[in-house]
C-alpha cells in the first residue's frame, strides 16, 4: 500500500502547489480575504504533502542499534507533525484575517478573478479528493469510513483524504463568501468567510491529531489479526493453553508480536524449540506483517495478565 500511498501524496502536492499560486495571486489582485486564506490553506497542504513524503522515505531506513525495531514509526510522527500545522498555520492564519476583515473591512476588487480562481481550483482539487477517495475505499475494504480511520494504520492513506476533503469545502465557503460580498455589498461576508474556513481546518487538524496520536504511543493490531495470530497459536500441538497476545504496530507493514503461552508439561526441550520455530514461521507466512515475534513460556496458574 507504500506505493499508493506515494500516488496519492504526488497527485495532492501537484495540484495543491500549482493552485497555491493562482489563489495568491488572486488574493493580491482582488484584496478578497478568503481568497487570501484558501491560499494559505494550499501552501500548509503543500508542505503537508512534502512532510509525508519525507515521513516514508525515512520509515524504510533499516533497523540498527539505537533502533532495533526500524523506524516505520517516522511516518506517524511526521503525520502528527502535519496535524499540528493545519491546525497552528492553516487554521491560525486563516481566523486571525478573517477577524482583521471583520473589524477593518476593504472592498475586493474584481471578484471575476476570484470566480475563475475558485473555479479551477476546484476542478483540480476535486481531481485529487476523487484519487484520493478511491485509493481510500480500496484500502478499506467493506468496512466503515469512520471504522476504516479508525483501525488504519496506514496514515497517509486518510491524512490526504482529509486534507482534500477539508479543501473542497474551504474553497465552497470561499465561493460563497465573494458571492455573498459581491450581491449584497455587505463586506462581512468575505472575513467571515475566511473565519469558517479557518474553523473547517481546525476541526480536520483535531480529529487527525486524535488518530494519528494513538498510532504514535503504539497502537495494537487490528482484533481480527490479533485472534488470526491466537488461533495460529492455539492450533499447536506442544501448546497447552494461550494466555495472551501482545501486538504494537512500529509502522504500517511492521507488527510486533509477543504471545504468552504455557506448553504441554510433557513437551521436552526439543519439542519446544521445534514448536516454537514452526509457530513463527506459520505466523509470518499467515500474516506477514508480523516481522519480530516473541514467544513467552509461562504457565497459566501463574499468568498475571
């Protein structure tokens, strides 16, 4: 899935750095605040973009010493890095010029400008949402958008989504604030504008900060690859009884496994080992995101989980 989602980040960062432009542009030619605040919006997606980017290139670096377990979990910290810019930078400055367009309203010029701009900026956004969303709903399979977000652990497979998603409805309000101050002559209606959509990205930062968060502290295996591994283990002979099932996610194709088990009391040393190198073997070959797996002997009398 690292290769869709590289396709999907590319054809975001194409569109959203060719519209940053023209939306910047528009916003000196026609003085619009919301025109100003889309803009902003493009850049902070745009570096956005780049950040996941660098987050999977650095999340294939190979283990080494100070980091045994690799370091797929760049990709979740860099994420949560681009939560935190939606919200400081595209948010923050987007409230801060509707507020200063509220108390000091100017007249925008031109709004055909801004009506052309819009326009185009949402064909090609809406371009990337489409891609996006597909790439999305191929990923998640039959479940549930919201459960598709909440068990992904694949980051920039919904931080896209989101960010195109939070865009298409920035860039409606904006068309609707220039309409608004155009047939009304009412200025308010452009810095409210820029207000709403700083509030639309502050609400998407939020809720990304709150998934990817969980996926950063170490977030388990999904319950239907935590059961498959319990089954797999259950399903060996020289095991007597599972007592539990440890799973963290160290990135999206990386699962560690730690299983406590109590073995046979007439299993001997041997068949233990044996027992042991046959279970990783069918728990790799079975679910082959489970790369570093631990198995415990404990007895069950004594299991304090």
């Amino acid at each position: 899935m690292a290769s869709g989602s590289k396709k999907v980040i590319y054809a975001a960062l194409a569109g959203n750095s060719l519209i940053s432009i023209t939306k910047f542009a528009a916003a000196a030619m026609t003085g619009s605040s919301a025109m100003l605040s889309e803009g902003i919006h493009s850049v902070v997606d745009t570096g956005n973009q780049v950040l996941l980017l660098y987050g999977l290139r650095a999340a294939k670096k190979p283990p080494d010493k100070d980091f045994p377990f690799g370091h797929g979990k760049e990709l979740y910290f860099w994420s949560f890095i681009v939560a935190i810019l939606i919200f400081a930078v595209g948010a923050g400055v987007s409230i801060y010029e509707g507020v200063r367009h509220v108390m000091h309203p100017a007249p925008v010029g031109n709004p055909l400008v801004n009506y052309i701009v819009l326009g185009a900026a949402m064909v090609f956004e809406g371009g990337a949402w489409f891609y996006a969303w597909r790439e999305f709903s191929a990923y998640k399979g039959r479940k549930g958008y919201i459960r598709a977000v909440h068990e992904g652990k694949d980051p920039t497979m919904f931080v896209v989504l989101f960010e195109d998603s939070a865009a298409m409805a920035g860039l409606i309000v904006a068309f609707l604030g220039v309409f608004l101050t155009e047939t009304t002559g009412i200025l308010f209606f452009d810095g409210a504008a820029s207000i709403l959509i700083g509030f639309i990205l502050a609400g998407t930062a939020i809720w990304l900060a709150y998934e990817t968060k969980s996926l950063l502290i170490g977030e388990s295996a999904n319950p239907e690859v935590v059961e498959a591994i319990r089954a797999i283990a259950t399903d060996t002979p020289e095991i007597h009884h599972v007592n539990e099932v440890l799973t963290m996610h160290m990135g999206p194709d990386f699962i560690l496994v730690n299983i406590s088990v109590e073995f046979e009391d007439s299993a001997h040393a041997d068949a233990i080992e044996r027992a042991v190198r046959e279970l990783e073997s069918r728990l790799k070959e079975k679910i082959p995101r489970a790369k570093r797996i631990f198995i415990e002997p404990e007895a069950r009398a004594g299991f304090a989980g």
